[in-house]
C-alpha cells in the first residue's frame, strides 16, 4: 500500500464515488481511507442532475462543493461526469417527447436511467445547459483532472433510437447522403420485394417490419444512429473544452458492445475509457459458443483471461493515446444471470492486466455498496455497513509504483470495423456465428502463442506491423482495398471468411467475388457452408486433419497457392485455406487450423512465438512483461512458480534468464 501520491508516471488509482448517496458527515472519513488505500482519485458526480437542478433552472451547487472540497483537501484529483444518462424527473414531466422509443414502438419511461432520445432537439439542449452551468463551475477547479461523458452511451439498447424525432432525422440523412431516392432503391437494392421508395417520407425505420430489413437498409441506420450519438457526445465535449482546457475528456465505453462506431465516437476524446466486468462479460461467450461450457465454470471467479484483454486492446486502439478502467469490478457485480465472488487475488490481477494492456489509470466501482435501489446486491469496496469488503484488501496490496507507465509497443494488428460488424451481424447465416466469435477466435489463438495485439481499424496506420490479421472485414472498399494491398508489402496479412463479401453499401461487390480485393488475393471464392452445431467439416494441412465448425468457405485459388484442403462432405477437395505471395485467407473457422497458420506466419515475420498452457499469459509494456496465472490451481512456467489467481512483473533480465 502506497501512502504518497501516486505518481503520474505509474498507474493511477480510484474510485468511483457518490457522495449524494450518503451522509455528508461521512464524507471526509471516506476521502481519507480513500487517500489512505493508496488511491489518487475519485470520479463523482455520474447520475446526479436531480440534486444538481432539483427544479428547472434552480441549481444546487452546495453539495458538490463541498464533496469537490473534502476530496481536494484530502489529496485526491477528481474526474467528473456530466450527468445526462439520468435525466430529472421533472425534465421527462415538463418534456415528454425526450423518453427514447424502443424498437417495438413503446415509449420507454422514466424509472431507471438513459431515458432520452438523442435526436430530441430539447434534450439536447438541456443536455448542453446541464453541461455548460457544471463545466463553468468546476472546469477550472485545481482538483478536477478531468472529464467523463455522460455514462455507457447505449446501456439498456438505447443506442437505437425509434422516434418520430429520429425518424425525421433518418430521412434526412439519407437524402443528404444519396440525393435522389433512385440512388437510394439502387444502393439498398430495392428491387427486390418491390421495396422500392417514391417519396422520402415512406421510408421506415428498421427493426420494426414483419420480417428483418434489408441489410442495407440496417446498415445505414447503423451508421446514422452511430453519428447521431458522436453529435450528442460533441456537444458536451466542445463545452468541456471550452470551460475546462487542459483537462481530459473521455467516455466509459461497455465491453464488446457493438451498437455504434466506437472509433467515431472517440474521435473528440482523449482517450477511450471502459467499464470492466470480467466476470459478466464472460457470460457473452453463451451467445458465441466460442468456450466450451467447462471452461466458462472454470473462469466463473475470474473471467477469460482473453475476454478482457481483447476490450483492453480494442479500447487502447480506439485513440491509440491509451486507456482507462472508469469502472473495474472488485467484488460481485447484479446483472449476470449469476454473480459470483471473483476468486481471491481476482482484483489485483485484473489491475495488473489493465495496466500491461495499455491502462493508464484504473477505478474501482464503487466506494461503497449502495444500500438502497436498483444495485443494492452489487458490491464495492466497503460493505453496507461500511466496514472493507474482500476487493478493499486486495486494492490495500496493490502498489501502483510497480506499475510504470510506458508504452505499448505490438507488431500484431488485428483489424476491427464496426461497418463490417453490423453487415455479419445482420446476416449471420449460421447460428453462433457471428463479427465477435470471428474475431475473437484470431485474438485468443494469438494470444495463447503468447503475443500482443493492437486492434486497431483498417483504414488507420498499419505501418510498422509484421502481421496484421483480419478475421472478419466483410465490408470492403476500394480505397480499403488499396491500403490493405500498400500494407501487404510489408507485413503478411491474414484474412477470414466473407471477406470483402460487400461494398459500402452492404450489396454483394459488382461483379461478385472479392471486388477491389480480386487482386490482392489473386482468387476467387466459391461456396460457404453454415455448419449447425454438431456438425463438422474436416480440414487437411499438411498430414494433419482439423475440424471446422460453424463455418467452411471453399475458394478457387487462380494465382494463389492452396495451403489447405477440405476432405468430405460438399466441398470435398476445395480449397480451404490459400496464400498469395504475402497475403493468406482461412477460410475455415477452427481455432487450432488458425494457430497453426499463425505460427507459422509469425515465425516468418521474426516475432516470437511462446506457446503457453490453459490460463497462463504474458502481455508486455515497455521492457517489462507481465505473467499471469488465471487458473485457481498453481502452476510451473519456464521454472517459474505461478500461485492460482496471480501476477508477477519480470524486468528484461528475468525474462532472457
Ligand atoms: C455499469 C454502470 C454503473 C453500474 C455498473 C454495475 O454498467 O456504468 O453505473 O451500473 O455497471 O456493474
């Protein structure tokens, strides 16, 4: 436990905080065990505009003085959040048209929290004078360090916006996008159940037809629903900027979550934050089918250890200035189907972690348990009765200073595209198929042969890798095309399934096949297979057999060379896997298929490849590596002993001993 201000050039230490939820008498106590476990700040101010505006235009600044004061005067920074994910009541009473509408029509209601729509005009404009009249006041203070929007952007499907408001929008979206509604019907390809439009104002929102949408139809929602929350967003920070320069501005983004452009709403950031839950985002992989069912019981207490790191290295690459924790999880947490007591030594390896994958600071949610409404089985540092919880004493063994800052230097990239992910997503074609378990089967198999990843998007600066793999970039341009094709002379470049499947606007490429990526690849594909559950499809590299599932796409090689085969059933002596010169598609999804190729890929490319056993990784940061154990047993690694549920940093001597 460190007693001293933590210095800027180790990882930052907090906690979330709600004084309002508390008896100001305990606050200054708090602020001080707060000091004392070794943190260096306290977000505050999240969901409250009920006490800071009680009634329209009266506001009430007495008591986030005072809370500002006390945590100043106890040495801590502060961050704070705007408070427009839970908008007054009297605001929702006086303006009914700002309530989101669900994609079922229904209007949702006041109750719980991220009840506005961001199209509503009013709400935008009491979200900026909400945020002006709190940035004044506190942009300048010497303890306020920095800036969260609002909160999850998106929580409870809110991202979706079914509004008349939005409905207007949407229309004019597309109009300004496609001029004339002849070059709308042709870029969705309405055609096709006389879908066809005469009149802007016939156009619907998706969502809500007797059957799916076109996917193009879905994608361009997608992407005006995602702008739609970047404008939002922009109007806070502009404000933030103006009132309180030389501070941060950040969001606290959920993981994995898919329903906006992440890289555009972070465009205005200075970096990305997210929420860490490692033992509720382990219940994602229910939907994938990616971990076998044991070894979601096996990581119950901890989560996937590559679960997390993948929202750590797609949130680092977000800005690619680093990340932060705004919320990580230190006892049980209330909106799993099942909450279980993270494993002994779960917090401070999760920390540790955080920090190896670019983290910058870290803060624990939340200070103490509420002891009142929606979350009042969720824990935090304290108990109810206010004495420290199991994640206190862990945080009391943390000592920041062993967590130098320093860069994250990866020569693996693996590309995401949120573009790409809505077109998987809305045709999936094979049930636990989908963008994430696409993707996340390359992460993992990196990751088990002990290398780091940047996930970073694919039209950003690919300089400087030596493998860059693209499990799942199905939608595919020709200027994308023409930057992948610069970045393929210097490193190899990997690609999965449907990709380049469509172009921008979610049609098939004119003319089929691959489109602008034709040459790069220098074949051609010809079937894919969706494989239910069960159902397999054997693979042969070399003399060895692997077995597909999900999902096997045959190609016919033309220039490129045919790395692996297909033995049976329908596409019995196609090619599964091809290579062109720098360039290799996989087109079975196998886990163990894909790490063979990697390896061999890697060791091509001069990165080294360190094959480590189940819940055993390594992750670097600057000249230091971190080994962790993940598994609730200990376990030898390179002589090393590694106890369950542990960390241990190695300087570069330990690491070439
Ligand atoms: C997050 C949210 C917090 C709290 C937490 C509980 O999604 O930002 O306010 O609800 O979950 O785990």
């Amino acid at each position: 436990m460190s007693s001293e201000p933590t210095s800027p050039a180790s990882l930052l230490l907090g906690v979330c905080d709600y004084p309002e939820h508390v008896s100001p008498a305990l606050w200054a106590d708090f602020a001080r065990q707060q000091r004392e476990l070794g943190l260096s700040f306290v977000r505050l101010a999240e969901f409250a505009w009920s006490r800071m505006e009680p009634r329209a235009g009266e506001y009430d600044w007495a008591w986030l003085d005072e809370a500002i004061r006390v945590a100043a005067d106890a040495g801590l920074k502060v961050v704070l959040c705007t408070p427009t994910a839970a908008p007054p009541a009297w605001l929702v009473q006086a303006h009914p048209d700002v309530l989101p509408v669900g994609r079922d029509g229904r209007v949702k209601t006041f109750g719980s929290r991220r009840h506005y729509d961001p199209a509503s005009p009013v709400f935008r404009e009491h979200s900026r004078r909400i945020t002006r009249a709190l940035a004044e006041r506190y942009g300048q203070h010497p303890a306020v360090i920095g800036w969260q929007t609002d909160n999850e952007f998106g929580w409870g499907d809110t991202a979706q916006t079914y509004s008349p408001a939005a409905q207007d929008a949407f229309r004019m979206w597309l109009e300004a996008r496609y001029g004339t509604l002849d070059a709308l019907n042709e870029a969705w390809g309405n055609v096709f159940w006389s879908m066809e439009y005469s009149d802007w104002a016939q156009i619907p929102l998706p969502g809500q037809a007797v059957a799916a949408c076109s996917p193009s139809h879905t994608l361009d929602f997608m992407r005006f629903t995602s702008g739609l929350m970047a404008s939002f967003q922009a109007e806070q920070v502009d404000i933030l900027r103006e009132c309180s320069p030389g501070r941060f501005v950040t969001h606290n983004f959920m993981g994995f979550f898919s329903a906006y452009d992440h890289y555009e709403l972070s465009e205005g950031l200075d970096f990305a934050s997210w929420d860490s839950y490692p033992t509720g985002t382990l219940t994602a992989i229910d939907e994938w089918q990616v971990l076998a069912p044991e070894v979601a019981v096996t990581y119950a207490r901890t989560g996937h250890p590559d679960i997390t790191a993948f929202n750590h290295d797609l949130y680092r690459g977000l800005t690619r200035r680093g990340h932060w924790i705004m919320e990580q999880q230190c006892g049980q947490i209330d909106w799993a189907p099942s909450n279980p007591l993270p494993a002994t030594g779960a917090v401070e390896l999760w920390t540790a972690q955080a920090w190896a994958h670019g983290a910058d600071g870290v803060a624990y949610f939340r200070w103490q348990a509420a002891t009142m409404a929606q979350e009042l089985l969720h824990s935090g540092l304290l108990r109810h009765d206010g004495t420290p919880d199991r994640g206190y004493t862990e945080v009391q063994g943390i000592d920041p200073a062993a967590y130098p800052l320093a860069p994250v230097a990866n020569r693996v990239a693996l590309l995401h595209d949120y573009e790409s992910l809505w077109a998987y997503n809305a045709q999936p074609h094979a049930s636990g198929m989908n963008y994430w378990a696409q993707t996340f089967a390359y992460y993992r198999a990196l990751r088990a042969l002990g290398v780091d990843v940047d996930i970073v998007h694919p039209d950003s600066d690919l300089g400087g890798y030596g493998v860059i793999v693209a499990p799942a970039l199905t939608v595919m341009t020709p200027q994308r095309a023409g930057h992948l094709t610069e970045a393929a002379t210097h490193a190899k470049v990997v690609f999965g399934p449907r990709t380049a499947l469509r172009g921008r606007s979610g049609r098939a490429q004119d003319g089929g096949g691959f489109g602008p990526l034709s040459a790069l690849l220098g074949a051609r594909p010809l079937n894919f297979d969706s494989l239910p559950n069960g159902l397999e499809q054997a693979v042969m590299l070399a003399d060895r057999t692997y077995a597909a599932r999900l999902w096997a796409e045959s190609y016919d090689p033309q220039g490129a060379d045919t790395l692996a085969t297909y033995a049976g059933g329908p596409l019995d002596g196609q090619a599964a896997v091809i290579r062109h010169g720098n360039v290799t598609v996989i087109g079975a999804h196998s886990v163990t298929l894909i790490s063979s190729i990697l390896t061999e890929l890697l060791e091509e490319a001069g990165i080294e490849v360190t094959p480590l056993p189940e819940g055993i990784r390594l992750s670097r940061r600057g000249d230091l590596t971190l080994v962790q154990n993940w598994t609730a047993h200990a376990v030898t690694w390179q002589e090393q002993e590694l106890a369950p549920v542990s960390s241990r940093v190695l300087t570069p001597a330990m690491v070439s001993r």
